[in-house]
C-alpha cells in the first residue's frame, strides 16, 4: 500500500536518484580535498578491474540480491519486513550448526544441507515475527525490527556456547569441514556460485509474482488490502507466504556468507546486510529481477571502495553515504504522492 | 428581523455538474433552519462553501452584516460560524477538557485545564449536556461526542451552528436530547442550520425550512404552515419516469432468503429475493447499506441467516459465496472493487481462483473480448485502471461481475457518479441480466434510479427495511416518509 | 548497590534524551526509526565542534543542529513526500553511519579517524543535596547532561500535557482532521516535531562523546537509537514510561557488565537482550490495545 508504484515512469526516477546520490558523493569527496574522477575510477578499478575482483564484487552482492528479493516480495505484499537483518544472522547460525553437527564427507549433499538448515533457521526466525504480528496484531515493522536485535544477540549467545570455538579469544566457531566450503565455481573469476544461485532465484521469484496466483493475490494485498478481501485472497495467508519465502531466502544469504566467505561463523559477519536489502529491493523497484543489477551495484560500490580507500586516500565508508542517499532518493522520487 | 446570514445567488460547478445553481438562504438569529434534500442535492456543497471549504464560483455571503469571501474555516470560526460535521473531529483518546482546548486560543498557551473544565461544567448545566469534563471521549456514546462537538461551538462564541446530518448516527432517546439542546441555543439568540432527511425532526424543531433539489431551492416554507406529505413531496420530487423500466413478469423461485440479518449498523434485515426479480433499496445513505451489501458478499461477518439457492452461506468465504453464484458490485470502486494500479485484464481476472498459475496471453484475450462486450473504452487491455473514467471502470467491474452469469447479483450505488451514458449502460446491464433469470438487490440512495429499475422497492433505514411494495403499488409519500425514519 | 544504581542512570541517560526526542515524533505521528542517525549525527556534531571550539556548551549546541539537520532530511522525506517512515528512519541510520565515518577519516589521514581527544565531562556534585544518604550519590552526582535529562524528561511531561502546542502535538498523531478542523496545521506540526526529536536525540549523542567516551568512533551508538526506540514503546510513549523503561535497559546494562568483571561472559547476551525482549512481550501482550497514535505512519494529504 505504501509502496504502491507509478510503474511507467519508474526506471528514470530510479536512474535519477542513482545520479543525485552519486553527484552528492562526488561533491563530499571534492571538498574532502581529492578529485571525484580518480576516486570513482579507483572505485571502477577495484571493484571490476580484474577477474578477481569482480569475483569479490559478486560474492558481496550475493547475500544482498537473496535477501533483497525477499524483501521486495514482501513489500510487493504490502508487509514491511525489515527483519533480514535478523534471519541471515540466524541463518549464517542455522548453516553452520548443521554443517557442525551432521558432518557429511562428499560435498554436494554436504552444502545443500547446511544451506537448507540455514534456509530453515531464516524462515523459522521470520515465522515467529509473522506469529506475533498476525496472531497480537503488533506492527510488523516494529516486530521485525525488534527480532533483529534479539537474533544478533542469539547467535552471540550461541557462539559464547555450544557454536564457539574454545580458546579462541574472539566469537567465532570453528572452521566449516571442508567439504561444506563452497567452490570457487564461477569460471574465470574468484567466485562462489551464490550469485548464480541468487539471479537463478530471484527469476523463480518474478515468475511467482506475475504468472501464479500466490503472486497475483500478493499483488492485490499490496496494492489495497479491501480490494484483496473483495477478491476473497486471505491476507494473514499472503502474509505468512511471503514472510516465510523472504525468511528462507535471508536465511540462504546467512548461510552461503558462511560457507561461501568466512568460512565460519563470526560475530557481526552479517551486520548492516539485512538493512542494505531493504535499499536493494527499493533500488530494484521491488522487481525481484531488477534486484539483481541493483544487488550488483551496491557489491561493486563495496568492493572498489577499498581499492578507493587505498589508492585516492578517499575513505570507503563513503560507500553506506551513497546507499543511504540513493535509498532517501529512491523514497522520494518513487512513493506515490496522493492517495487518489 | 436582521438576518444573521445571507447568501445570494450561490454558484458552483464540478466539471458539468452544478451542484449549487443560484440558491439563496437566508437565516435569522434565534431561528433554527432546516434544510433538506436528498443525496446530491447540493446541501452539503452549500455549507461547504459557506464555511470556507470550497470557494464559490459566484455569489455573496454576508455573515453578521460583514461579506465573507475568500475565507478559510479557521477564518470563519473566528467570524462566528461553527460546523458540526457528521463525522466527528475529536480525538478520541483524549478527555473532553482537551478536545475543548484543542486550538482555542482562550484556553491559553499554558493551558488553563481547570478553569475550561469549570467553563465546561457551566455551560453542560446550562444547556443540559450533561458532560464531564474529564470523560474520554472514546468512552462517550455518539450522542455525547456530539455534545462535546456542540459544547466546543458554543465556548467559542458560534453564532451560527451548522449541524450536517446531526440525528444520523444517534438513538431516538439522544434524538430528544440534541432537539432539547438545539431549542435552548435557539432560546439565546443563536441561529442554526440542521441539515438532515428525517421529516420528523424538521417538523418538531425547525421554525423554516428550505428544500434543495438538484442544486435548486425546490421549496422554501415556513414549517408552521407545511404538511408533513407536502415535505415529502418537495423532497423526493414527482418526476420519476424513467427510460430503463424493465418490463414486468412473474417472480420465479427464491434464490436468495435473508433472515434476522444482524451486526454493526445492521438491525435485523429480513427479505427474499426471486429469479427474475429486481429488489431496489432505497434510503438515506448511513442506514446500513454499505453493511448489508459487504454482509451478503462475505466481507463482513453478522449474524444471521443468508440462504442462496437452497444453500445456508453466512458463513462461507467470499470465493465460495462466488463460487455458489454470488455476483457483487460493491460501492467502493476506489478501493475495493477494483485496484488502480493494475491493469484492465488484471481487474477483469480479480476475482479468479482457478489454477496456480496464470496464462496471461489467455487473460489478455479474455480481456479483449469483455471490453468489446461491456464497451469499455481505453487503448488496450494492458491500460492500467487508473487511467480511465469512472464510467469506463465501473465496466470492467460490471462485465467481470455479470459475465460469470451469476444467479444473485448485489449492486450498490452501482451508477453513482457515472455519465448518462455509463449510468444507461450499467442498468441496462443489469436489467439484462434480469431478463435472464438472475435476482439483483440494487441499493442506491438516488431513489429514481431504484425507483426505475426495481420490480419491488424496499427501503433500509436504521439497519431494517421499513418496508417493501411492489412496483404497481409504489406510494411516494410512504416511501418519503419511510425514509424519513417514520415507520 | 549506590555504585551500580548511578551506573544505570549514567548509561540511561544517552537513551532517555533520545526517547524523548522519539517521543515528540512519534506523538505527533512519524515513526522515529531515524534516531539511530540523529543520535550518531549529534554524538559526532559534538566531539567535533568541542574539540576544535576547545568549548563542551559549543559541542552540545553543534549536537543539537546535527540531529536536527538529520530531522530535517526525515521530515521532508516522510511529510512532505510522504514516503514510508520505517524505510525513511533505515536509510538515514545508513546515511548517518557513512557521512560521520567518512567525515572522520576525511579529517584524518591515511584513512583513519583523526584523532579526537575529550576529558569526559566530569560529575558536578550538587552542593549540600550530593552529601544526602542515598540520594545524595544516586541523584545528585552526576555530569550535567544527566541533570539535563532529567530536567527534559520533567519539561517533556510539561509541555506534553499543559502547553496548547503539546496539546496540538499529541491531536496531530491521533486525528490529524480534526487539528485541521480546528485552525492547525497538521504538517507543519509533523515537521517541527520532527525537527525537535533530531535536536534532542542529537543531545543524547553528545552524552556518548562528551559525557562517556571522550572521542568519536564509527557508528559509536552501537544501536542505542533503536534501544531507545524499544524505550519509548515499552514506557508507553510518555516521557516517564521511557525513563523507567531506559532506567531498566540501563540496569540491565550495568549488570551485564558486573557479571563480566565475574567472569560470567554467556548470560551477558541474554541480559543486552532484555530490552527487545521486554519491548516485544508489551506490544504481544497489548495486542490491538497498544495505544499507538492512531495516525502515526500515515501521510497527511
């Protein structure tokens, strides 16, 4: 309802308030004394400069392009999930517990069951999140929130305990048994196979929502839940498929972070992921499959931001300034304006 | 007698309609003026544009000798006037001392709780208001929220009250109660406007009354001298012919038997609906319409029993009831029934439920054929539905609607707002139907229309139909008067 | 026992200025997800201007314009463009985080933060009340802004319930119409309440710079924004609820680190969990009686 979009004239607004937030950048690294050009070349450079880096820029788009289309699917719905944050936290925990506790030595069975434990622990956290809303009537967005800082705080519990590794001074679990680590499979670059996985996903999640019925009844949920009500779809239904779907997709973020990256599981590995999925999704026009480029730019933003660091001397966290201005832009030029 | 308030020659337009065609109203301090008409007839455009809500496209107000134009409500509550709107403007979580102090400068910038509540107590004495003044609002019934409306109006000084609709939401008892407190205000020099339907109360209160008709003054009387029929008459008009007039037939069987139909603005709803018969509902608007149409529809749940074709349904979904052969075109056409930022195939495919996938190549061309049979006029069926006219939206609602060949179809306010030509095309469709076998409840509260369309005319009022006659025994003056609120 | 109560209000009081500011806002029917931002936006606004003004009263006064700046941003995105107010708060909070960050390191070289270096303000006992038994050292011995907060948390009360813009306040988050109806503005309303939370929550910021740390590090509120925002909810969006509720978290809080001194790391988790814990059983529990404004997170046309 509140992200009821006027679709023809989107994709330019987007294309705007991509440019007006990176013209502000541009104007905050001049008056910080270095020139925008060679920063954002820098920018370029680092993060698609070499197979390897791109490969990077990939594996740091994944989990936002995962968790990102979940999130557009649920605002599609009209549910203002913003508890990614939370569920790739308890899904990068769900992930290596299984990978920790049934240790399987051939690879393929390997990953695909942590990964589903990690999908299972996302939307496991997402369901007590839809429970308390649709059960207590409790904004969904202040449950939601709230749930991310307990899920935080859970997997530090968990790493304190039973997922910790003894004696290592930091909290962090033991390294994932090899054959859980997912392979550097895309060729020529240094990627793990999550972004594939990801675009592969977010297509099933297009198709979802505009050829299946589900997807259809979502649709109409969004757009005005009288008119979902009239065409007889049932919204706590809607509510708990797109919040199951979405907690899956976080919690499948969570774990290829894990096994994909780290390779373990670490405090804070995921912090600010889940935030940054909401700006993906918002980016992507809440279109799974246009999350996939906004995914792309934010995981290059992320990447060559070091490189930027390094060789201009610009710092990177000039990157979170970008997402921050690009999402209140995207807000501004793309909510609806009056309630006709 | 100086008059408190002129207004001459009151002008104005939306679009092609003249909601106000050159009326003039005149009201005298220590008179109470009822003015009447029906849904659309220009009286509420009237104080809307007397209190500074809307500008006028011509004419003249003098208030209290002074020309007001131009002006806002704040502007004209600081000139005397005072709006009691039928939908409250209190804030119902707090007290009444706040909802009084809310934006009164005399409350002070530190607010001077105590002495507004001894103000409070003062005046509820005086008038019989009987308001406690640390009451919360949400916890008064609606005849006491208007009160605190009421007590607002008179703290500040109001010379002139203009009530809208003031008796609609109230039980008879609170009735009494505003007529009483109305006639002391009268008693202090103050002039008022009571706007409403209900002949009764216009008879029992008003010193004159003006009836508006189609944006004129149809009459203007004193009500010493006016019968109670004559009202009626002027009210609701003699010109009821009509071009869509379905010809008559038997009824067949009954396919839909509503008993004991009962919930929130709904007081008992009895009625049986035959093949072949159009069952027209008239009434003021707010007697339970909008309740009644969404209970038989399934998007409200009451007590009851609803029986389609032989089938108990009061407590089956919206689909099932649409499964059953349930066909309903609701009011809300902005919100409900269609959905504005989707496309005309989409809107046409609203209702579906068949299949987990959808085939749009199929649904585009399901969509092509309806907007060539229901004549619905836009570039393609890939338009989306905010880009067209009212007219042309309430088809794609009709033809997804009446295209599913229902048995029982629920229409409400099925025309309202349409062009002439739409409005001819919707009844005509419905009589359409009608010839076919289906049964139709159409509720409007334009009485013509149901007057036109319907084989039987019922009229809901407080949540019960006063009555129903057939159509070679239509008695205007009791349909009048039914709606009227007199049993 | 003394000791830990005065911890507690010492770590309430960055919370307790920021939920009053969140108080305002939300009143008056804007979600206030941004006080994360406003806050890190004061705490940086402070430590900077105090150390380059060598001035604490020039540090909290940038620390009001900073938050307030950033309630600037939310109230034209959120009133005038109407645009969701949870998102609005998230993106602000991201903003925030990178502009400070990157401001910081700008100011420094080789990509580190330049060095910021504050005494913390230190308590200023009040003469003859501080000597009291237990009252003396649990209210009277505190750095100033603590006695600020207090003092804001007695006027917020004021203003809320006896002042005739409070009153236009609290009708704006209910039933925006009828302050209409009644000769206000409904969105200018929303704007300057707006505005406000930024100024106050930007104070709360100064606390961590000025009054507890000495410096600015990145992101430094570590989520106290939203630990406020837990607050407010939990205290029932009135400003002596929020205070209970953020003297609690604060308890909580300096227990949390008692039991660490003890060597008792794992409960510590569940303790900083309380807060959100707590939060969510009111709301569950509450149901649809929660007394949220009733317009709150509706745009005005």
């Amino acid at each position: 309802m509140r992200f009821a979009i006027a679709r023809d004239s989107l994709l330019p607004r987007i294309a705007l308030a991509v440019a007006l937030s990176l013209l502000c950048a541009a104007a905050l690294i001049a008056l910080s004394g270095h020139n925008p050009f060679t920063a954002f070349a820098a920018m370029l450079d680092g993060a698609a400069g070499s197979p390897h880096q791109f490969g990077v820029a990939l594996n740091k788009s994944t989990p936002y392009l995962l968790a990102g289309s979940g999130v557009a699917l649920c605002f599609r719905a009209g549910v203002i999930n913003i508890g990614a944050e939370g569920q790739i936290a308890v899904g990068g925990a769900g992930a290596a517990a299984t990978a920790l506790a049934w240790p399987i030595d051939s690879p393929l069975p390997a990953i695909l069951l942590a990964l589903a434990g990690g999908a299972v622990a996302g939307s496991a956290w997402a369901a007590v999140a839809a429970s308390i809303h649709l059960a207590r009537h409790v904004h969904e967005v202040l449950v939601t929130l709230l749930l991310n800082f307990v899920a935080v705080l859970l997997v530090q519990q968990a790493l304190a305990g039973p997922l910790g590794e003894f004696g290592a001074g930091f909290l962090q679990s033991p390294k994932m048994p090899a054959p859980v680590w997912l392979p550097r499979a895309i060729p020529g670059l240094d990627a793990h196979p999550g972004f594939i996985l990801g675009v592969v996903l977010a297509a099933g999640l297009s198709f979802l929502l505009w050829r299946t019925r589900f997807g259809f009844s979502l649709r109409v949920a969004g757009a005005s839940r009288p008119a979902a009500l009239y065409a007889g779809f049932s919204v706590a239904r809607i509510t708990w498929g797109v919040m199951l779907l979405s907690g899956a997709l976080a919690g499948l973020a969570g774990g290829i972070e894990v096994l994909g990256v780290q390779r373990r599981l670490i405090e804070g590995f995921s912090l600010g992921f889940g935030f940054k999925a909401v700006t993906v999704a918002l980016l992507g026009a809440l279109e799974p499959l246009a999350v996939v480029p906004a995914a792309l730019f934010v995981g290059l933003l992320e990447a060559g931001s070091l490189s930027m660091q390094r060789q201009v001397g610009v710092p990177s966290s000039m990157v979170a300034v970008i997402e921050g201005l690009t999402m209140l832009f995207v807000l501004a030029a793309t909510v609806r304006r009056r309630t006709a | 007698m100086v008059p408190l308030l002129e207004m001459r020659g009151i002008v104005r337009t939306f679009g092609a309609v003249r909601a106000n065609d050159g009326i003039d109203l005149d009201v005298a301090a220590g008179r109470i003026v009822g003015l009447l008409g029906e849904n659309g007839s220009g009286k509420s455009t009237l104080m809307k544009l007397l209190f500074g809500m809307l500008p006028p496209d011509s004419g003249t107000i003098i208030f209290k000798g002074r020309e007001l134009s131009g002006h806002r409500p704040a502007e004209a509550m600081l000139a005397g006037l005072a709006m009691i709107h039928q939908h409250f403007m209190l804030i119902e979580a707090m007290s009444v001392v706040d909802n009084v102090m809310l934006g009164w400068p005399a409350a002070g910038k530190l607010l001077r709780r105590a002495a507004v509540a001894n103000q409070i107590r003062g005046a509820s004495a005086r008038f019989g208001l009987d308001l406690d003044p640390d009451a919360k609002v949400a916890n008064l019934p609606l005849g006491r929220r208007q009160r605190v409306e009421i007590l607002k109006a008179i703290l500040r000084g109001a010379d002139l009250l203009i009530l809208d609709e003031p008796t609609s939401n109230l039980a008879p008892a609170e009735v009494a109660g505003l007529l009483t407190i109305l006639r002391r205000l009268r008693e202090e020099g103050r002039g008022i406007v009571f706007i409403t339907h209900k002949l009764p109360e216009v008879l029992d209160v008003c010193d004159e009354v003006v009836v508006l008709r189609a944006g004129r003054v149809a009459g203007r009387a004193p009500v010493a001298g006016v019968s109670r029929a004559a009202l009626a008459e002027m009210m609701v008009g003699r010109d009821t012919t009509h071009a869509h007039s379905p010809d008559p037939r038997p009824p067949g069987a009954v396919r839909l038997a509503v008993r004991g139909l009962r919930g929130p603005g709904l007081a008992g709803v009895e009625f049986d609906l035959h093949a072949g018969e159009i069952l027209g509902v008239a009434g003021v608007d707010g007697n339970g319409q909008i309740e009644l149409a969404d209970t038989l529809a399934g998007l409200r749940r009451g007590e009851g029993s609803i029986v389609l074709n032989g089938q108990e349904i009061a407590r089956a979904s919206v689909a099932a009831r649409m499964q059953a052969g349930l066909a309903y075109l609701p009011a809300d056409r902005a919100q409900t029934s269609l959905v504005r930022a989707m496309t005309i195939a989409e809107n046409f495919g609203l209702r579906d439920h068949a299949g987990f996938l959808l085939h749009p190549a199929a649904r585009t061309a399901h969509a092509k054929e309806l907007m060539t049979a229901y004549d619905v006029r836009a570039p393609g069926p890939q338009t989306v539905a905010a880009r067209l006219s009212g007219g042309n939206a309430q088809k794609i609602v009709v033809g997804r609607e009446l295209d599913r060949a229902p048995s029982v179809v629920i229409a409400h306010q099925a025309a309202w707002g349409l062009d002439p030509g739409a409005t001819r095309f919707v009844l005509d469709r419905v009589v359409d139907l009608r010839n076919r076998g289906a049964a139709v409840l159409y509720i409007s509260s334009e009485l013509e229309e149901v007057l036109a369309i319907g084989d039987r005319v019922a009229v809901l009022s407080g949540g019960r139909f006063a009555g129903i006659l057939s159509r070679d025994k239509i008695d205007l003056g009791q349909i009048g008067l039914w709606m009227a609120g007199q049993a | 026992m003394m000791d830990f109560l005065a911890a507690a209000i010492r770590i309430a009081t960055p919370l307790l200025l920021a939920a009053l500011g969140g108080i305002l806002s939300e009143r008056a029917g804007v979600f206030a997800v941004g006080l994360e931002g406003m806050m890190l936006a004061g705490a940086f606004a402070a430590a900077v201007t105090a150390w380059a003004a060598d001035n604490f009263a020039a540090g909290i006064l940038a620390s009001i314009a900073g938050g307030a700046l950033v309630g600037v941003m939310v109230a034209i995105v959120t009133v005038r463009m109407r645009a969701d107010n949870m998102v609005t708060g998230l993106a602000v909070n991201i903003l925030v985080a990178g502009l400070t960050s990157f401001l910081a390191r700008s100011a420094g070289q080789g990509g580190r933060p330049a060095s910021i270096h504050l005494t913390p303000l230190a308590a200023w006992p009040i003469p003859g009340l501080s000597d009291l038994p237990i009252l003396g050292p649990l209210l009277f011995d505190h750095p100033p802004l603590t006695y600020l907060a207090i003092v804001a948390c007695v006027l917020m009360t004021l203003f809320l319930g006896r002042t005739q813009i409070g009153l236009t306040l609290r009708a704006t988050g209910e039933n925006p119409e009828a302050v209409f109806a009644s000769g206000g503005n409904p969105k200018l309303v929303r704007m300057l309440a707006v505005i406000a939370c930024g100024g106050i929550a930007g104070l709360g910021g100064a606390v961590l710079t000025l009054q507890q740390v000495g410096t600015f590090t990145d992101n430094m509120t570590g989520g106290r924004g939203y630990l406020a925002l837990a607050s407010l909810i939990v205290g029932r969006w009135t400003p002596v609820g929020a205070a209970a509720a953020c003297l609690v978290f604060g308890a909580a809080d300096a227990f949390g680190l008692r039991m660490q001194t003890f060597g008792l790391p794992a409960s510590s988790y569940v303790l900083q969990m309380a807060p959100y814990l707590i939060a969510l059983l009111v709301l569950a529990s509450l149901g649809r009686a929660t007394r949220l404004p009733a317009s709150i997170g509706r745009p005005l046309d």
